[in-house]
C-alpha cells in the first residue's frame, strides 16, 4: 500500500475556516479545523491510502452536512427536496443518506412538520381546493398518509367552501362588464376547477350564482364616490 505525506496545510483564501491539504505536493482535499484537529493533521505526517481516503470520506460527509445547513437557513425542506438539491451538488447518494439521516435525527427535517407548515402558507396566501393542495405535497416527494394528514389539518383550520366562495367573489369582480352571464359563469367555475376545487363545492357556489352576482354588485356600488 503505497505512503504519502502531508507536505503543506494552508486557510482557502475564500473561506479562512477552511484548510487545502497538499499530498506529496499536490492538493488533495479542503478540510475544516475540527476535522484537522481530529485527524491530527500536519506537515510531514505520514498516510497511507487508507487513511487518506478515510479523511476524505469524512470532510465530504461534514461539507454535505454543512451545504444541508445552509440550504434549510434558506428555507424549510422535506426529505425529497434536500435529497434532490444534494444530489443537484453533487454528492454521493450514500452521503446524502447519511445526511439526510442526521438532519432527521437532530429535528431539522421532519416531513410531517413540513407538510403541515407548507399547507397552511399555501392557504394563507394561494388558496386552493384539496386536490390541488394535494398535488402540490406530493410534489414536495411527501408520502401520502403525511399529505393526508396535512390538508385534513390546513383544512381543520380554513373551511374549504368558505375559501372556494372567496375566490368566486374575487374571480367575479373581473366581469362586471360581461354582458353575456353563461359566460362569466362559465369562466368562475373552471376557475375554481382549476385551483383544484371539487365539482360539489363547484356546483354548491354556483347554485348561489343570484347571490353572488347581487353581492359583487352591492360592492360595485359601494365603491363609487
């Protein structure tokens, strides 16, 4: 098994928390201080090719876990996204396991969590039907016994109807003008469709269509000066 030894350690001119490793004169890898104290790094010491490898498995795995970090300081992530952005960097899917793994075990991601923060946003500030918001978990990779739990909590908490006929109201207010009223009507019911509203609620809306209309017109009145 063939020896080398450490023949220069110097900080990265980007980043001074960071050191370069320099191998029989040539770079070999960047590590941080904790893993050169932990290694006992210095010049002239002596590795063979386990050793090398064994303190390049471990600085990939602390870069990962530190790029995850930074990554959830962003903003919060599940399980399926921080696999995804990981690998987009470039790192073995072993260390992303690995990674992933740790970030499960110390709280940072929790998939259920995420799912029901993600859900209550989307209907705080994007309202949808169910469908859609569940379309939407699961396009965050979640499982679906979490997406389940997640709307039945966000809808727990914002009626779904409720939030269906809000739109309406809002969607309505574009066609005052429209003198064709199928039309409109037309127009507001796939709307709703397709903020993933079931046709029941649909249906439920547009049975209050008199309603509606004599409601958008109070407000059209009411603004007038």
């Amino acid at each position: 098994m063939a020896t080398h030894r450490i023949t220069r350690i110097e900080p990265q001119k980007r980043r001074k928390d960071r050191f370069s490793i320099f191998v029989d004169d040539e770079f070999a890898l960047g590590v941080d201080a904790d893993l050169l104290v932990e290694f006992h790094l210095a010049e002239g010491l002596e590795l063979d090719d386990d050793a090398l490898a064994e303190i390049r498995a471990a600085s990939e795995r602390r870069r990962a876990l530190e790029r995850a970090y930074r990554l959830l300081a962003a903003r919060d992530r599940s399980e399926h996204e921080m696999r995804t952005r990981l690998k987009e960097i470039g790192f073995e899917q072993a260390v992303i396991e690995e990674t992933v793994a740790k970030l499960r075990e110390r709280g940072y991601l929790n998939d259920s969590r995420f799912a029901v923060d993600f859900a209550r946003s989307q209907l705080a500030t994007h309202p949808v039907g169910r469908r859609e918001l569940e379309w939407r978990l699961r396009q965050k990779g979640l499982a679906d016994p979490i997406v389940a739990s997640a709307v039945e909590t966000a809808y727990g908490e914002r009626n779904e109807r409720s939030l269906a006929l809000e739109l309406a109201k809002a969607r309505l207010r574009r066609y005052r003008n429209e003198p064709d009223e199928r039309k409109v009507k037309k127009r507001v019911a796939d709307f709703l469709a397709r903020r993933g509203f079931g046709w029941e609620i649909v249906s439920e809306i547009l049975d209050q269509w008199d309603s509606l209309r004599s409601d958008d017109t109070q407000t059209s009145d009411d603004d007038r000066p």
